[in-house]
C-alpha cells in the first residue's frame, strides 16, 4: 500500500498509541486484501457495542484505547446493545450482565461515539449519501446502505469499524471499487409472483439469495415497487443466510435501472427463475416447528420504523394479547419516542406488549424466559433465533404474528 507522508506519521506513533494501533490494522487488512491506498470515509457504525458480541476481551481493548486517548474522526453510530438501558430489570436481566454492558456504553462514549443503539441507523442520525464511501459493520445494515442507498462499504467486522472510526479511513479494496459493484447472478421473479408480492415475500427472498449467492453480487429482476421498510427485511436476511454485503433490483435500487446497466458487459454467470413455489419451499426452511403453543411472537427485526409501530398498533386494537405469551416488539429510543408521542407505543402496550428499546432477542439474554417456541415475521430471526435464543421458530406474515400472539397458538 502506499500511504501518504500523514500516514505514514500516524503508523510511526506520532499522532498517539490509539491511531498508532488502529493504522496498523488497517494497513494489513488493506495489504492482505490487495488494496492500493488508504481513502477518506465519511462514517462509521459498531457492531461490537453488545456486551454479548465484545465480552470482557472487548471491555479490555475499549479500556486501552480510552486510556491511550482514543477519540473518532468521523460520525460513528452503534449497533443494539445487550439490554434496554431503561427497562433491562423488566426484561430479567442478570444485574452483573447489565453493569458490564453500562461499562461498555460508557467507554464507547467516552471515544466520541454516538449512542444510537440500533441496527437501522440510517432511519436517523448515520444517513450517507449515493457514492459515499464508510466504514460499516452490522450485515443488515450494510446491504441495505449498499444496494438501497448506493453508498459504498466492506462488510466490516468488530474492531475493524473502530480501526476505521478512529483513522478516518479505510483501505480502497472491494465494493469501494464500481468495478467490484457489478452483478454476477440473477433472479428473475415470475410475473404471477411479481403482481402479488407483498410485504411476507421480500424476507424469504432474501432467505434464497443469500443461500444460492456465495461470493456473487444478485441481481433481482421482475419486482414492481418495494418499500423502505421491505427492502430492509430483504437486507436482513440475505445478510443472514449468506454474505451478501451489495445486491442490485432492476428499476428500484440506484445502480441498476436496467440490466446492462447493472451487469455491464457481462452476462450472469447463472440464473434463477424465482416463483411461489420456490418462495413457499423457503418459507418452510426458515420454520423450524410446524404450529402449536406460542411462547413469544417477535418483530421489529430490524429495528421497526414509526410506520411499522402504527402497524402492529392497528392490528392490536381492542384485542389482547393472550396470557403466558409474550409480544415483544423491537426498536431504537427515537422511533420509541415518536412512536410514543403519536399514541402507537401505548396502543401496543394496552394489548399487553412490550417494547424493547436499543437492543433485540438476537443480543440479550434470555434464558430467564424459558422461551420454547417463538413466532416472527423477520427473515433474520428465523434464521437466528434456534442458536440465539434456543427456542424453535415459526416464520410467518405481521398479521399472523398478531394472530398467533392473541390466541396463543399457530
């Protein structure tokens, strides 16, 4: 790599032991990875914020950087935490967990960083642009900053993004490069499939792509329109079952209005014709009961947005959530708070649901709750939640979900 005479400065200890260590690291990502020099990045997003993801090893090393003065160049978010800050007693969190994640909120702050606590930063807060180049972890949120947006990141992993955060910098490799963002495979959607594609579709396909994708770049062609929030749960869950860090959909996403724009001169290295028939076989897949008694029914994978709260406050009112369930929904402080003001939280609660804020069932502990068998609508907990959390899942649409949670069965 060829650094610049600042580079090279830092790397010799000049600007302090904390940058030293952080140009180090990623001078040998870059050299392992082939890049050429280091570029500029205008953000930054933690994923190793959780006390379950950083552990004590991550308490040491955010104990050290502080200590050596550690301070964030650029806007850095975090991922969810272990615990609701707020509410982690209700919850049944262990007191000594919760002390160790309050120690790691309070050294990451302690560094500059922004303490957003969510999987969804780009709803608020960490919003980059087309073309811009940052520094991400969290693999829902950097398909989706990717593809959605057109904004350009590896899919960094913890210590990585903080290394970066620090520098300001990344190595110039992969999908930094527009030669790299090209597509390799694609899926066409079936035109039965396609007129009826709806919200309990795009997280089974996303289910597919990241299966069949390896280290390819999909392309999805054949959808008609999709949502913020839908192109969200499609990110969750190709980011879940495989890779996939950028993927393109012919007329929606900003790199690909047509075919040859998106594959250039290249031709797919190969095809999927995508209709409900597949789409039902993955659903399947992500089930790992077939119906019966509910424990918990989970949404808010990522993080809901205020439009999914006045949703699932809508299907809940004037019912009740049946007893011995639990109806957990998932979401950061600031969709909490509107949400709140707008009467939504309130809606849910008076059926008897619970808002969990700043972090989700993939991050705290739960063992407290005996949980057996867990109803979602996210493409990501199915996949996780029979290892995150040890109970079986069933995957299903929102309104089901509601349906489960009030009559205590699928």
């Amino acid at each position: 790599m060829q650094l610049t005479d600042e580079e090279q400065r830092i790397l010799q200890g000049e600007s302090g032991e904390a940058e030293r260590i952080a140009m180090r690291v990623l001078t040998k990502l870059g050299e392992a990875n082939g890049a050429d020099r280091m570029i500029p990045v205008v953000s930054a997003h933690l994923v190793g914020c959780s006390y379950q993801i950083a552990g004590e090893a991550g308490i040491q090393i955010y104990t050290q950087l502080v200590e050596q003065g550690a301070k964030v160049k650029v806007p850095t978010t975090l991922d969810p935490g272990s615990i609701d800050f707020r509410k982690w007693e209700e919850f049944r969190i262990p007191s000594d967990y919760a002390k160790r994640q309050f120690l790691i909120a309070n050294l990451l702050e302690k560094m500059g960083v922004i303490p957003t606590w969510t999987c969804t930063p780009y709803y608020l807060l960490n919003i980059p642009h087309f073309g811009e180049d940052v520094a991400w972890s969290e693999s829902s949120a950097v398909a989706f900053i990717n593809s959605v947006i057109g904004s350009r990141t590896n899919r960094m992993s913890a210590y990585l993004d903080l290394c970066a955060a620090i520098i300001g910098k990344v190595p110039r490799f992969g999908l930094h490069l527009p030669e790299n963002r090209r597509g390799e495979i694609l899926l066409e959607i079936e035109p039965d499939l396609a007129a009826k594609f709806d919200d309990v579709h795009f997280p089974p396909l996303g289910y597919f792509m990241g299966e069949i994708a390896e280290d390819k770049i999909p392309v999805i062609s054949g959808l008609r329109s999709a949502t913020f929030d839908q192109l969200k749960f499609l990110s969750a869950a190709a980011a879940s079952t495989g890779s996939v860090a950028l993927y393109h959909i012919v007329g929606i996403t900003p790199e690909a209005q047509t075919l040859k724009m998106v594959f250039g001169k290249r031709r797919p290295v190969r095809t999927w014709r995508i209709g409900l028939k597949e789409i039902e076989e993955t659903i399947d897949r992500m089930s790992t009961f077939r119906g019966g008694k509910v424990d918990a029914v989970a949404v808010g994978c990522p993080h809901a947005s205020v439009s999914q709260m006045q949703r699932y406050a809508h299907l809940l009112k004037d019912q009740n959530i049946s007893v011995g369930v639990e109806f957990w929904v998932c979401t950061n402080e600031i969709v909490e708070t509107i949400s709140r003001k707008m009467g939504y939280c309130q809606g849910i609660e008076k059926a008897g649901g619970k808002i969990l804020v700043g972090t989700c069932h993939n991050d705290c502990p739960l063992g407290a709750w005996k949980f057996n068998s867990l109803v979602t609508d996210s493409g990501k907990f199915a996949y996780y939640t029979p290892t995150t959390v040890g109970s079986k899942c069933f995957y299903t649409s929102l309104s089901r979900c509601v349906q489960a949670a009030i009559e205590g069965k699928i």
